[in-house]
C-alpha cells in the first residue's frame, strides 16, 4: 500500500497547554514537534489544580486514568474561608464527583507536568512519539506559509503550526497583525513553599488552625488581601499565595514580571500586619518568597491566520481567581484534537484554516466569558473597614465546570494499542483515536525556565494558585444568599421522574389527601410519610387539576365579570352612616409614624367633601348621616400619617385643608379608613375610593390641565394603591388597568425627567414671607419626586407580583432622587431653613438611572438623599431587571443559540452580585424591605407564573406543561435554593409589625409560599415513585432536621449541606404570632413543625402567618385581601 506524507503539526511552547496540545493531536501518521525555547533546568515551584471540566477531559477523552498516584495528585475535599482576624466563618464540602463527573485535583506543578510528559511520551498510545527540542527559540514566523524562524537562523516547516507560547507569545503579533501587550491588573502575588513538617513544627499555633496535610484549600479574606493555601504532593509541601494590590505591594512593580522574581519577606509582612500573629508566624517560615504582577489580556478578535492557531494564555490569558487558565488550556487542546481527528496527511492551507476557525468558533465565547468572570471575581472581598466576606467563589462554577466536551470517543478508543506497521493501515483502523506519545524523561522538565530568568511557555502566567481560587458558594455574608441559577436548567434532562408526570396513577399528593396531623420533633423520625396518601388514580388527578383551577376563578388572581356588573353594584342598597365610623373601637393603632399633621378640618371643608360624595355616588347609595368634621380629620391624618410610615410621599406640614381639591381629601379619607382595621370604616373607605376613581375621571374629563396638577395626582396614586391591593376583584382589575393613565401623565409633563430643579436655597436675611414661599415651592418639587419614586415602586410591586410587563423603564427614570427625610420633615419654613444650613444641603442630580450605573451610593449612602427611599428604589430597580431577564430566561430557555444562554448567564450572575452587595444596607430596614429583598433572591432561581400554572391557575392542561418544567428544578440545587429563600420570605414576613401585611408584601409572602408548596407536592411526587428504594424515616438513618426560616447563622453548616447535596429534612417553624428580626429566630419547643415534604403543612403555615398578622382578629374582619389568599391556599392545601 502506497505510503502517504506525515501530518506535520509544530507547537511552540512545552507547558501545560503546549503537552495538551500534543496529547490531543497525537494520532497516525502525524508528526509532532514541541518547540521550547529553555533549557528546562529549573524547579518550578508552585501548586496548581485542575478543574473538573478539565480532568474530565484528561480521564475519560484522552484516556488518561492514572492522576493521583502516579503524579501525586491530591482530591480536594473542600474549602476553609477564614475572615482577617482569623475567624473561620465557614467550611464548605467540595463534592464535585458526583455533580460533574470529575473531581479537582492538586498538585505541586512540578509534578503535574511530568504526568502530561509522560502521557506524551507514553509508546503504547497510538501515533509516532512527539519530539521535543529545547533551546528552540522562536523569533519569527509566516503564519500563511507555516514557517517557524528560530534565533539561531533556522526554519522550519509545517502544515499546522500551535502556539502555546503564553503570556509574551511570540507568534500573537503575526496572528492578530498588532502587538498585544499583557496590561496590569492592579494586582500582585507573592508565593511561599514550604513543608508541612517545618510548617508544623516552626508554627505550631498555625498548623493547630489549619493542618496542612488535610486536602483543604484555605482562604483568608481582607477587602484587598488575601491568603490563599494548601497542600500538595500528598500532604508534603504547603503553598501560599499571598495576594495584594499592586499599590500596597511595597515592591518595584517593574521587577515583578518574571517567575523567578524574589520578593522582600520583610515588606509583604508589612502588607500583612494587620493578620492574626499565628497567620504571619507562617508567612515569616520561608526565607525566600517569589513575586509576580499579575497581567492579563482582554479577549482577541481571532486565534487563527492561515496555518496557525494561538492557544492557552497566548490566546487568552486570564487572572487565576477562577482557577481555569490551565484548564481552558486542556479544552483548547481538546477541540484542536476533535476538529482534527480525520486528518492524517497535509492538505491545503485553506482547509487547515477552515479546520484551525472551527475551533475558534467552538471556543472564543466560552473562554472569553471566563476571562470576564476572572476580571469580576478579583473585587474586593470585604467592605472597606469591614471583616464581612462580601465575595462569592462560587459565582460562576456551574458554568466553568458544565463545559461538554467537543468531542468524546468511546472508551475503547484509549486501550494501549502499539503503533501498527501501516501508517495507512492504521490511519484507517484508527480515525478516532485521539492520542499522544511521549520521548523525554520527566525529570529534564522539572523547571522550565533558563537560569536567565526569560519568561517561555504558558509558565509566563504564574501557576502558582491556578484554581485554587475554585468557585464555591459564598457562605460569609451576613444573610445566607446563595448565587442566582447560572441557566442550566435546559441542559439537563427532563426525566428525572423516569415516565410519570404529576397527572398520572402513580401521582399521589392531592388536594383533598395530602392533609395531615402537625407532628412534633419525635414524630418526624419516625413518621413514614409515604403511608399517609392512597395511590390515586388517573381519573382523580385530574380531577385534582381541575379543582385546583376551579380555586384559583374564587380567588383575587382571575375575574370573569357578570353581566350589569359595574361600580357600585357590590354597594346595592348601601347606607353610608357616619354612626358606622367609629374610630375609638379599632383594635390597634392605625399608623407606626410619630408625624403630627397641624390642619384642622373646618366644617366648610367637610360640606365641600359631602357634596363631592353626594354628587358621584349614585341613587342606591344612601346618606343617613355623614362623618362629623372630627371624624373626617383624624382619617386625614392617618392616611397622610400611614403614608409618612416610609417614603413619606404626602407632606404633612405644608398639608392645609382648606386648599386641597374635594378629590385628595376623600381619597385620604379612604386611605385612613383602611388603616382602622375596622370592617364598618374599612367597607366605609372601599365605598369612598370607588367615588374617589369617578370624581378623578369625571375631573379630567372637563379640564386636561387638571392631569397635571400634583393634589390630582396624589389622588389618583391613592385610590390606585388601595385598589390594587383590597382583594376585590373588580376593584382590583380597575386599579391595575388604570395605573397606565397616571404613569402616563407624570411621563408626558416631563416628571420622569430632570427638567425641573429647586434653586432657591434659604439663607438667613430672608424675611417671613421670602422664607415660606421657597419652602412650600421647595416641597412641591420634593413632593413630585417622591410620588414619582412611589409610583415607580408600585409600578415594579405589581409587575413581579402579577407577572406582568412594567409600565416605567429603570433606564428613563432621571428624575433626582428625593433629599433626606430629615429635611423634608422639617414641620415649619425655620425649621427647614435650620436644617438646609446646619446640615450644608446641597441638592443633588443623582438619580434612579445613576444609582443603577454606579452602586457605591448605595454602600456609601450620600447625606443628601433620603436613604430609605433611595435604597427602596434601587432596590426594585434591581426587581425590574430580575423581571427582564426572567422573560429573557424563559424566551432563551428553548434556543440552540449558546450565546444567547451565555449572554442570558453573565446578567444573571451580575444581578445576584448587585442583590448581594445591597444585604448589609439592609440591617437597620424595615421588615418588609427585607422581606422583598429575600423576594428577590427566590425571583432568581424560580419562574413564579410556571409555579402558578402548576398550582391550577389556567387550568389543567396548562398544570401538566409547567408540570414537566418544574421536575428537574424540585431535584436540583436551585430549586432548593429558591425554597431556602422563599423561607426567609416567611422569617421577614413574621417580623413585620401586626396589622401591617394587607399590600404587596402580602403578596410577596404568598408566593413564597406557593414556591414551597410546588416543591413540596413535586418532592413527595418523587417520594412516591421511589417507594422500593428510598429508605423510610423508620430506617437507622435518620435524617437530620433542618429550619430554614431560622436565621443564617443557625445551622448553617446543615443548610449548606442541604443545598449542595440535597442532605437532611427542611422545615419551617410553625410560629404563634409577631417574631421581629432582632428577637429570636426559633419557634418555642411548643410549636409545631412544618414538614416541607407536606403539601398541606406548608399551605397551613401560610395561612397561619396571615392570621397572626392581625391578632385578636377575627378572619372575617380583616384585609379582604388576606381573607382571599387564606382561602385560596386552604383550598390548594386540602385544608378545608
């Protein structure tokens, strides 16, 4: 048989990515040569690990089977994160295996290279051995004729040429056609190597801390240090990465871009003086330290020009906080192979470049994205002045090690297989394997830089904490959050409940059986609850659904109008009697704030009221009596008084009766008649609100000038809010289509926009009059934009609660935000004066838009702005955008394109960092600001209308489809994640204050709500189908209780198990009444427990949160809103 021209491929460079390289390429009837410019005479002293996208591909594509024995490898059990005073606030299991089909492994970098040199060298793997040359200095090449110029005058030829040369590459600037220089990060590296036995014997206090033979990587976290250590070479040697910012290196950063660059100990102690002493008796053990500069470079437009491709930091080098720049090296190896495996001889150029381009193609985006997440995870770990750890390790491992390999043969494909006599004969025998030799002693590699100290190779970027720095979750933060789903739900498969669905025979929690007895701490070890439901069958499933669907039509969340339905018709016959408005018998106070509104109400304000009233209200209405003047003016105040509880957006002290419209005065009428929790005056206030909607109207309608007047605008958001909110239907339906109308109005006289801005500031010559006309203008202006902050939050509240589009854009809002309550409080025109001067006020322009560009407003809160109402508002700026990328989620969750899903990734993971980063502005908040914030964690990791679906609300079919989408999501981490925050949701829900739930954060609470009782009924959904194997709660394996409404710091350790493998038995408390956050987290033993493995406990728990938030009330009584929501959820959870 004719003899054929070998392949001849070339790499330059003989580090990780340059021995990958020719591990993958390896095959019949190629001919390998590794081009290195050193000596390879020197030690390379680091540690190094490799992630699981990469060992996966080293164990089960290339067939490499042996990387712990053989090379030293050490299993990395896990992380220790430790804050700068020494204090370890967490260890975190590393259980990668079973999650992603490898483990991460370390090593001294010494000996990982060995390994991939005798991979290389290996003579039973298919294809003739690699040959590499050393001191092969690489000064120039022709990437269209695939020549390589060496320094000392040779060329050589190739017909596919790999440059994995590093950080300086040699070849980049012939590839790109510019020169690309490797740029500062701003951050620098010390490194330290040591044994474990002087470690252990010279620090013995550290070594009681941290024992550095365990296979634990350890991390100290400062706001700009960090340590970063561990083991290698089983347990022989300990590494330590000691990295700071280039400006408190006390270092010559110039010097510091070698490997072989020394450091001064004396100075990094300096940098490290504020560590526990224990941790500096280790950092003063070695006597000599190596110094690096960390570099990088941004993403290139190509790797490829005509028979050359740049790999490995050549083509991508990135910071090591990822710990992936070898391992993106072992993938850029791994697709070179797959696009390569069919060819064997030379061919045409262009067909090499088409070959070189798809594997760029396949590669560019994800190694890109991986150099940004590197960049993103070198922030600060800290707030400046503070020990709370603010970073996330974990903030983008299920992406990094989710990767699927380009290419996988099968394992036969890898059995040693000696080269066959005919390289065609073998070529055809053997198209598929993928494979290497090898023709070098190890040893020769030990070091791979000259005594010169010339940077070569991929060890140009220091190895020394590759992946050590391996993501993990951040368990530091004051609040347990864990990092938003990174949109890998599609990637899995969709029967992890075999062939079952919900809907079918072997389905068994339902509505009317899934109802059990509460049980204490003994009876939930004991209790099998797969004895409690009967089998049901397919008929009564359905039938389920459709009485599911048959609640949700009773319920607030759909409306079906009767005919002749209309304004007034629940108000048939209605006497509206001023005897009914009995204030004295509220069973609480009707307001929390200490404001005290100095109008009076005369009684020609009150007959203008009666006659506005009078006039709107129709003839079934009657009036036997009207509420006296007094009456009247104690609700004013509580609807002004209620509105100050917050954002305060009404003012109370420029407030005069007498000069307000007949429209305000009833809609704060209404306003104040809710707060009374009396049903006589809160029926009293519904009526009033309903004329309030017509008299705005019947307004507008005769004046337009009117829609741009603030008393009618207050109105209107008034009556909107109350009517949004009642849990009336139509009222609510009524409230929800018009709220387009008031955006509109205040969208179109420029409110939205910064056009208008108070310049006047008071000073002390100004006489009475001057003082108190620029103080009322003053508040108006502020007046404004606090009804537009309000009604950006309402607009955003009803958007993430009803799934629906919002009306206002983040982006449009650059209206300043308000000034600091203090000043807008300021009962009198002196007083504000006082305030203004004493305080140097100035104004400010920032605003919704900028504080969403820029968040240190947020961590470092200006003086000048109202912090409640400035946190209140960027934080449903975030909610905003949670929304859009939800809807963004749901469109990319069926497309083939990746980058759309990578695209959909990085804002997810970007949005969870701006929640994160908002958790300790929030101690000092009200309830219900945390409350929405945990909202907001759970919006991240569940679609709540697919949750709806599922529960009924549009009916059976639609049940079945969100169904299958829910399956996978109940079994993973993110649906336990979503399940620990809708948790916290009813932890913040119990501290809200009694007789405050009845608005949106009623419904914040509900859908948590409804989140555990998807996961619950899914859970035993899966219980059921498991029977024969799963073992019982009667096993000797008894499940470990876990509380996660209990506060972050409780159990912690048991949670984190729980959300990462799925361990233990999560419950709720079942609490009695009021738990404000600062108390006590628990429930008394008493209490009962809430199994969230019960689809009916956890409809129970709900409802009994909402009837201990009115106490001494009778259901009846209270919020017809919580009135609906008890009895939707008693009818989803069988409990009537």
């Amino acid at each position: 048989m004719a003899s054929h021209a070998p392949l001849r491929i070339v790499i330059v460079g003989s580090g990780i990515a340059g021995l990958a390289c020719a591990i993958a390429l390896r095959g019949a009837n190629r001919e390998i040569t590794i081009l290195e410019q050193s000596r390879l005479s020197s030690e390379i002293g680091a540690t190094i690990s490799l992630q699981p996208n990469a060992t996966r591909i080293i164990q089960e594509t290339w067939g490499v089977s042996d990387l712990l024995e053989a090379s030293n490898g050490m299993v990395d059990s896990g992380f220790r994160i430790f804050n700068s005073e020494g204090k370890k606030v967490n260890e975190i299991p590393l259980l990668v295996q079973k999650k992603y089909g490898a483990n991460r492994i370390m090593w001294h970098r010494q000996d990982l290279h060995g390994q991939l040199m005798r991979v290389v060298k290996d003579p039973a793997r298919s294809g003739p051995v690699p040959v590499l040359r050393t001191s092969s200095r690489v000064i120039s090449c022709d990437c269209d004729a695939g020549t390589l110029k060496l320094q000392d005058g040779e060329t050589i030829q190739a017909d596919v040429i790999v440059g994995a040369d590093g950080i300086h590459s040699v070849l980049r600037p012939s590839v790109v056609g510019k020169e690309i220089k490797p740029q500062p990060t701003g951050t620098s590296c010390y490194r330290l190597m040591m044994t474990s036995e002087d470690l252990k014997q010279r620090a013995p206090e550290f070594a009681a801390h941290i024992n550095p033979h365990e296979p634990y990587t350890s991390m100290f976290m400062a706001h700009d240090c960090r340590l970063i250590m561990g083991p290698a070479r089983n347990g022989e040697i300990f590494s330590v990465v000691a990295l700071v910012p280039d400006e408190k290196m006390n270092e010559d950063p110039d010097k510091a871009q070698s490997w072989v660059t020394e450091g001064d100990p004396k100075k990094m102690l300096e940098t490290f003086k504020d560590f526990p002493e224990w941790t500096k008796d280790m950092l003063k053990l070695p006597e000599r330290i190596g110094l690096w500069q960390l570099r990088d470079i941004d993403p290139l437009d190509t790797w490829v020009r005509g028979r050359v491709i740049l790999v490995g930091d050549a083509a991508h080098a990135m910071l090591p906080t990822q710990g992936q720049g070898a391992s993106q090296a072992i993938e850029d190896a791994e697709a070179l192979g797959a696009y390569f495996n069919d060819l064997h001889e030379p061919v045409k150029a262009e067909e090499v470049t088409a070959r070189l381009q798809k594997v760029f193609d396949a590669r560019h985006e994800r190694a890109s994205l991986i150099q940004k997440f590197s960049r993103d995870s070198a922030r600060p770990a800290t707030d400046k002045g503070s020990t709370e750890i603010k970073m996330r390790p974990d903030e983008f491992q299920d992406y990094n090690f989710n990767n699927e390999a380009i290419f996988r043969p099968d394992a036969q494909h890898f059995q040693s297989m000696p080269d066959a006599p005919d390289p065609v004969n073998e070529m055809q025998q053997d198209q598929d394997t993928v494979s290497t030799d090898p023709s070098i002693n190890a040893h020769v590699l030990q070091g791979a830089f000259g005594n010169d100290g010339s940077v070569r190779g991929t060890f140009d970027i220091p190895p020394f904490f590759e992946h050590i720095m391996v993501p993990e979750p951040d368990w530091m933060s004051g609040g347990f959050v864990q990092p938003p789903t990174d949109l890998t739900a599609w990637l899995q498969d969709t029967d992890w409940f075999d062939n079952g669905d919900l809907f079918a025979n072997d389905f068994h929690p339902t509505i009317d059986q899934t109802f059990e007895t509460s049980y204490d701490l003994t009876a939930i070890e004991t209790h099998d609850v797969r004895a409690i439901e009967p089998a049901r069958t397919g008929e009564q499933e359905g039938e389920e659904a459709r009485r599911r669907h048959v609640a949700f039509q009773r319920s607030p969340w759909l409306w079906n109008p009767e005919r002749n339905q209309h304004a007034f018709s629940e108000y048939e016959n209605e006497a509206l009697d001023g005897q009914h408005v009995n204030l004295g018998s509220s069973p609480h106070q009707p307001h929390a704030s200490d404001v005290v509104v100095p109008d009076q109400l005369s009684l020609g304000v009150r007959d203008r009221i009666f006659h506005l009233v009078s006039k709107t209200a129709p003839a079934s209405i009657s009036i036997t009596s009207f509420p006296s003047s007094e009456n009247l003016e104690k609700l004013i105040k509580a609807g002004i008084s209620k509105r100050a509880e917050r954002d305060a957006w009404v003012h109370p002290y420029t407030f005069r009766s007498a000069d307000s419209r007949p429209e305000l005065l009833i809609a704060l009428i209404a306003a104040g008649c809710i707060c009374f929790g009396i049903p006589s005056v809160n029926r009293t206030g519904l009526l009033l609100q309903e004329i309030v909607r017509l008299s705005l109207r019947d307004l507008v309608e005769k004046d337009d000038s009117v829609s741009q007047d603030l008393q009618y605008l207050q109105a209107s958001m008034l009556w909107l809010e109350m009517g949004a909110f009642c849990g009336l239907k139509r009222k609510m339906v009524a409230a929800e289509s018009s709220l387009p109308a008031l955006v509109t109005a205040l969208r179109r006289s420029g409110r939205l926009d910064n056009t208008r801005r108070f310049t006047d500031a008071p000073t002390e010559l100004d006489d009475p009059e001057q003082l108190d006309q620029k103080w009322r203008k003053w508040v108006e202006d502020e007046s404004y934009k606090r009804l537009v902050y309000h009604l950006w939050e309402h607009d955003i509240d009803m958007a993430v609660i009803k799934h629906r589009q919002p009306l206002i854009s983040y982006a449009e809002v650059t209206l300043p935000l308000p000034a600091p309550r203090f000043l807008w409080l300021a009962p009198s025109a002196e007083a504000w004066r006082d305030q203004y001067i004493s305080s140097k006020y100035t104004p400010t322009d920032k605003s919704l838009r900028e504080l969403l560009l820029d968040e240190s407003a947020i961590v470092c809160m200006p003086p000048n702005l109202d912090a409640s109402v400035t946190l209140c508002a960027y934080l449903h700026g975030l909610a905003a955008q949670l929304w859009e990328h939800s809807q963004q989620a749901r469109l990319f969750s069926s497309s083939t394109d990746a980058s759309l899903q990578l695209w959909s990734q990085t804002r997810q993971q970007k949005l969870y960092q701006s929640l994160q980063n908002l958790t300790s502005s929030l101690s000092s908040t009200p309830a219900v600001t945390r409350l929405f914030h945990e909202f907001l964690y759970m919006y991240l990791h569940v679609d709540l209308d697919t949750v709806a679906r599922f529960a009924g609300k549009c009916g059976e079919e639609e049940a079945h489809r969100a169904y299958v989408k829910l399956q996978s999501w109940a079994l993973d981490k993110e649906g336990r994640i979503a399940i620990l925050h809708a948790s916290q949701v009813i932890q913040a829900g119990r501290a809200v204050p009694p007789f405050q739930l009845r608005g949106a954060d009623s419904l914040t609470i509900y859908h948590a709500i409804m989140v555990l009782w998807a996961y619950s009924m899914l859970i035993r959904d899966r219980a059921n189908k498991t029977v024969p194997s799963t073992p019982t709660r009667n096993s000797s394996s008894k499940e470990q209780l876990i509380f996660l409404d209990d506060t972050p710091s409780e159990q912690q350790s048991a949670v984190n198990a729980f959300i990462f493998t799925g361990h233990g038995k999560p419950c709720l408390h079942m609490t009695s009444g009021y738990s404000p956050l600062s108390g006590p987290a628990t429930s008394s033993a008493k209490d009962d427990i809430c199994d969230l493995q019960s689809p009916s406990q956890v409809m129970r728990a709900g409802v009994k949160l909402f009837d201990n938030s009115h106490p001494g009330s009778n259901r009846e009584d209270g919020p017809p809103l919580l009135r609906a929501l008890c009895r939707l959820m008693e009818d989803l959870g069988g409990l009537r």
